[in-house]
C-alpha cells in the first residue's frame, strides 16, 4: 500500500471516528422538553408538571360514563383473545379470535391476516391500540378489557409469562381464561370457569389458582423445560406458595 493511500485510509478511519463519538453523545443526551410545557419538578426535566388537557371539548368526553361504557363494550368486549409467544421479537402477541359465538376456527386462527382490498370480517383493530389514545381513555376501558373478553393460552409458558408481565391489579380483572394444554384442569378448557390464578381461595374447594392444581397432574419434564419452577416465587398468590414450597411441589 502506498504511503498516500494509507493517509487516505487513516483519514477516513479519523472522519469516521469522530462521527461515531458525536452520535454517542447525541444518543446518551437528556432531551428536555421545550419551556412551553411546563413540567413536574424533576432533576433530569423529562417529565412536565403543570395542568394536563383533559381534552373536554371533545363530544365524546361530553357522554354520561354509562354511555361511554356500552361504547367501550363493543369495540373492545365479548371477545375470544389468543396469546401467543413470537420468538423472534421476544414478547406476547394478542389476537382476537376470527371464529363466531367464541368458538375458534383451529389452530390457525392466529395467523389470518387482512389482505388487501379484501372485506374485513372481524374488524382489523389491535384492542391494546385503544389504551395507548390517552390517559382517560386507558383508565375507562383497561377494566371492559380484562374483564369483558376471554384469554386463550395454549402453552403453560404462556400462562407464566403472561402471569409476570402485566401488574397484579391487572390480572385481578380478569373473569374468563381457556386453557388448552396437556395436564390443563377441564373445568379451565370452556371458558365459564373463573380466573385461576389471582387468588386462593383457601378452602378444601377445588380452587383455581395456578399453584392450587393437583401437583400430581403437572408432568415434572414439561415444567423443567419450561423452567416453570424458576417462575413460582414471582406468582401472584403467596398463600398457596407458603403452604406448596418449592421442595414439596415437584416431589
């Protein structure tokens, strides 16, 4: 290599250099927001204090609640929901069954897709879209959400991960779930059944929280290879947890 081709090569390497460390700093930069929105005291200015806009002018806020209620009911309750683990992005997929009256159309239910042009027949809206309008709109329709559709997991992985990943409140809201796996308790396969896992009941009644099951049931192989026993401790009902340690609930 010739000594004006390696000064062109170690000039590049410095342009490039520089360039990168720039991009660093913008991208570790604290971006705060403009003084026009006044914010909450904090340190780092990323969030604003101040009044926030109820957005009252809109018509829809001018509706009794009872009203906004059966709105919210249609377009986000009575639902079949599936949840299903992509591994490729590493999180949950919600998708709201395609079949009629809560009876599914099979297995892949999951993968039908709009196509272009083609008449929507169930509505080709994600029903996690309507918390993400507003604050107001999160807060009214988060309880018709959990509380008004049924949740169908066809994994025991699914049932864990799901059971981690929203907060406790929210998985009390919860009135209908659909299990189908192998070792699933029936009762929990039709849907009518109340939600298993929130809380113990704590009677001699069969009761449906997730570590209530009759631990014979649980094949011990399909739990290891879903380290399921790492996932115990972070469940939600502690009751059931002290009177099943780990030690007692895999023997």
């Amino acid at each position: 290599m010739s000594r004006y081709r390696k000064w062109q090569r170690k000039r590049r390497l410095e342009i490039v250099g520089r360039e990168w460390i720039i991009s660093r700093r913008e991208r570790r930069a604290v971006r705060n927001f403009p003084n026009e929105l006044v914010g909450r005291e904090r340190e780092d200015g990323i969030c604003w204090k101040g009044k926030v806009e109820p957005q009252n002018n809109s018509a829809l806020w001018k509706l009794p609640r009872e009203v906004r209620d059966m709105i919210w009911e249609e377009a986000a309750g009575g639902y079949l929901v599936h949840l299903s683990w992509l591994d490729a992005y590493r999180k949950l997929q919600f998708s709201r069954c395609k079949g009629d009256d809560g009876i599914c159309v099979g297995p892949d239910c999951q993968t039908i897709r709009k196509g272009k042009g083609v008449p929507d027949l169930w509505g080709n809206i994600d029903l996690i879209g309507y918390l993400l309008v507003c604050r107001k709109m999160y807060d009214e329709i988060l309880p018709i959400l959990y509380g008004e559709n049924c949740f169908s997991f066809g994994t025991l992985d699914n049932i864990l991960r799901f059971s981690i990943t929203i907060p406790r409140q929210q998985m009390s809201m919860i009135r209908r779930v659909q299990w189908y796996f192998p070792k699933a308790p029936e009762s929990q396969q039709n849907g009518e059944a109340g939600s298993p896992w929130p809380k113990c009941n704590g009677s001699n009644e069969e009761c449906y929280c997730l570590w209530c099951w009759k631990k014979e049931t649980w094949a011990k192989d399909y739990c290891e290879t879903t380290r399921a026993y790492e996932l115990i401790p972070l469940g939600l009902c502690g009751d059931c947890w002290e009177r099943n340690p780990a030690s007692e609930v895999w023997k």
